[in-house]
C-alpha cells in the first residue's frame, strides 16, 4: 500500500512539474526553468526508488549463491 502511494504521489507531482513548466521560452530564465524541471523529477523519484529497491534487494537473496 505504501508503496502504491508513493506511485501516485509521483505521477501528480510529475504531472505538475510538467505542466508547470510547459512550453517554457528559450530564454536563460526559459532554461534555467527546464533544468529545475529536470532537478524537480529526479529529487521527486528518489523516495520511490529506494522503496522499490528493497523488495528487489529481498528478491535478489533468494537466488543468490
């Protein structure tokens, strides 16, 4: 369950980075813009990855020699 809530907390935050920053202009503010986009979604999927992580980790003892 937690899990799947921090799915969905990362498609809505994704989907507000993205249309926050949609159809910026090309200008330095523009770009500056895109890339805070770009920091934004990594820093939001984080939580998710290392949560994801540990059931694969589990996964990965059981084949393990």
């Amino acid at each position: 369950m937690y899990i799947r809530t921090k799915f969905v907390l990362n498609i809505f935050g994704g989907l507000l980075v993205g249309f926050t920053f949609f159809q910026a202009n090309d200008s330095l503010q523009g770009t500056q813009n895109k890339l805070f986009s770009i920091f934004l979604a990594l820093v939001l999927c984080v939580p998710l990855t290392h949560q994801i992580m540990a059931v694969y980790i589990d996964i990965h003892t059981v084949y393990e020699i």
